[in-house]
C-alpha cells in the first residue's frame, strides 16, 4: 500500500495542520530507516507509526508527546513511538533489531 500525505493524515487528523511537504519528507526517512523483512505485512504500519513518532517531537509536534518518564528509550516520548516499539517487539525481540542503534536513535 503504501502512505501518501492523505492517507496519513486521514489516520492521524492530529497532523492536519502540519505542511504535506514534511509530512511526505518524514514518511520517506521513515521508510528507510526500517526494514521490510522484519515487519512483513505490517511494515507500512511501522512506517506511519515511526513517522507520526518523529513529527511528534519535532518543535511543533506538540499534541503527541508524552511527559517524560523513567525509559530512556526515545521511542517512549510519544505514543506512537510506544506502539512502534510493540510491534518491533513482536516482530523481532525489540528496537536493536529494527534499525536503532545502541543509545536509542534510529541509525
């Protein structure tokens, strides 16, 4: 399938307000820094998942972040970096495994 911008603010109406230019530029970096192989059918959701993650700690991704807590995983500052890291879980053991490096940035 595949995201395009409306596609994906369809799913997350919180990214309205945000330029489709970004949108699209995040959807890109985000299907690269993931690996197909490892999520299978669900890769397109990981894609979203990890793009809505990173327009949420963007400057102006306000409405997604979380309040910092006790994880020192990046992942866990937004919700959807939250239900990101359950999917890698369930793909392949965890976030090391998905492209993301040691200290916890995606490679």
């Amino acid at each position: 399938m595949g995201w395009t911008v409306a596609t994906f603010k369809a799913r997350w109406s919180e990214f309205d307000p945000t330029p489709d230019a970004t949108v699209q530029a995040v959807l890109t970096e985000a299907a690269r820094q993931l690996d197909a192989r490892l999520f299978g059918d669900r890769f397109d959701d990981a894609v979203g998942l990890l793009a809505a993650h990173k327009l949420s700690i963007s400057p102006r991704g306000q409405t997604g972040r979380k309040e910092k807590g006790a994880s020192s995983d990046p992942l866990a500052q937004t919700t959807y970096g939250l239900e990101l890291i359950t999917m890698m879980q369930g793909a392949a053991g965890g976030p090391w495994a998905c492209g993301i490096g040691v200290n916890g940035t995606p490679l």
